[in-house]
C-alpha cells in the first residue's frame, strides 16, 4: 500500500522540524515527493536525494561516489573508501536533523549534479529523470495529473502477475489521473525500448495480468486512498478525483527527435500488436489532451 500510516502523518504534520523540512519539499519546483507506505521518497533529477522514514532520514553514499555506475558498485571491500562516503553522506543528513532543510536540500543538490554528470547518457538514468520532470510538470493546470511513480504490484497482491513471462514484480512508470479515471503510462525513449524483454509486448502482458485482471477494484481504492493523501498534504488539487472504473493502459513516448521518430515508434508498437493510444511528450513536458495519439 502506497498511503502512509496515521502516526507518520502526525510525525510530519505536527509543528517541529519534520514539518519545517516538509513544507520545503512541497514548495521546491525542483523536487518531487512521493508516497511509499512505510517512507516517503523525495526525487531530484534522477535519483532520491531523501528518503523520509518514520524514525530517520536516508540517502544513499552512492551519490558521492565518482564512480560512473547507476548503483552502489563502488569498492565496499576498501572500508577506507566506503567509510568516507558515508561520512560524508551522514554530515549532510545531520542539517535536517538540526532544522536545516534549505542547507540540506542545497548542498545535496550539488552532490547530485555532480552525479548525475557521468550517468546523461545512460539511458535507464533518462527515463527516471524524464519521469520526475513529468511528475513534477503534471502537478495542476494539466490533463494527466501524475498520481505515483515506478508502482510495482506485490507479489502477494490479489492481482499479482499470473502470467507466463519471468517478471514476479512487475513494474509501472507513471499512474496518472485523466477525466477521473486512472490511467497507467509505461514512458520509452528511444526506438530501442520496442523490442526485447524490456519492449511494448511484455509490458501489454504485465498489465493484462496484474492491474487489467483487478476484477474488486483493489489498485483503484488504493489510488483513490494515495490521492487523499496527497491532497492532505497540499501535492494536489483537493477537488480532484478518481472514478470506479478500470483503469487504462498506455504507452508514452519523449524523445527529441521530433514527431517523425514518433510515427516511427508508433509503427514499430503497432507490429508488436498494440491497439491503444500513445502520448507523445515534446518538450513542453505537460501532458494534454492533444498529446494522445
């Protein structure tokens, strides 16, 4: 379940410094702060600069790390090297414990870019930014209000994947909310993201038996819960709904090369056997109505 308990609601709503740091995470443009059941996740252009526990604040030492990998693939056998990372990261995070959040957030910040400099041309690292640069976008005043991020249905879900493909968590990039129906967005970039074990076909199938066979309605009351939530703690119009209807499945491509790459990649969907509509990201980044395709 994605919606927090009731004593981590007060632990961030109470007046004190959890409420402080919370307030400037949902003022910060740059930052886009999501609900994970036992924690929250803050995200900045590609990455969690924070992860909010009910009793403690995590961010990961990978991130000042010179290393060019996604993960944690730095040296952990020097316990030199890797105590010196977690040094450091365990200085910053003691900012938000002393009522520090613009410190915390500034100087993390800068960690990050710096980061995130050796992975631009990765292009796993690019979906995720591109996500949280459409969750971010797609906020209020849009069509698809993004909901949640990388959902991934348990294993122990009553609509667990029951397919034959070797994918016991599947996962989803983007739930958003359209005309008040739910609406899940598997985001590509790039004509190579068609084919393959990662392509249009596995994710048709992950869908149709996860979420498409949800015959109770179990992820929309979950949604429907997450979005009050969320409205509670100001992320969203608090007129906004969700209606009791299945949801819908559809395939969002960003890519710079323009429409023409995009009537590519429709074409190439479209021999894979998907019927449905696209959206198309340009870079305005906003998705309206006239993005469906």
């Amino acid at each position: 379940m994605r919606q927090l308990s009731k004593r981590f609601v007060e632990s961030l709503t109470k007046a004190g410094v959890r409420k402080d740091m919370l307030d400037y995470i949902t003022h910060d443009p740059e930052l886009d702060m999501q609900l994970r059941g036992d924690y929250i996740n803050v995200y900045y252009k590609g990455g969690s600069i924070l992860k909010i526990k009910p009793r403690s604040y995590f961010l990961d030492e990978m991130y000042f790390n010179d290393s060019d990998k996604m993960r944690s693939k730095y040296a952990k056998d020097d316990p030199n090297i890797h105590a010196d990372l977690v040094k450091q990261r365990d200085e910053l995070v003691m900012l938000l414990k002393n009522g520090q959040p613009d410190d915390y957030f500034s100087k993390a910040k800068a960690v990050m870019d710096k980061w995130a400099l050796s992975l631009s041309d990765k292009v796993e690292f690019e979906e995720k930014k591109e996500q949280q640069e459409i969750a971010i976008a797609n906020r209020r005043d849009t069509d698809f209000v993004v909901l949640d991020l990388e959902y991934a249905v348990s294993s122990a879900s009553e609509y667990a994947y029951n397919g034959t493909l070797d994918k016991k968590v599947p996962r989803f990039d983007i739930i958003a909310i359209h005309n008040e129906r739910l609406v899940v967005i598997e985001l590509k970039k790039g004509l190579g993201a068609v084919p393959g074990t990662s392509g249009v076909k596995p994710h048709m199938d992950c869908f149709d038996h996860t979420i498409g066979r949800d015959i109770n309605m179990l992820f929309v009351k979950e949604m429907q819960e997450l979005l009050h939530q969320k409205q509670a703690f100001g992320l969203l119009d608090e007129n906004l709904e969700i209606k009791d209807e299945k949801p819908l499945f559809m395939f969002a491509y960003a890519d710079e090369a323009g429409k023409d790459e995009f009537a590519n990649f429709v074409d190439r969907c479209r021999n894979e056997g998907y019927k449905d509509e696209f959206i198309y990201l340009d870079s305005s980044v906003p998705l309206k109505s006239n993005s469906v395709l």
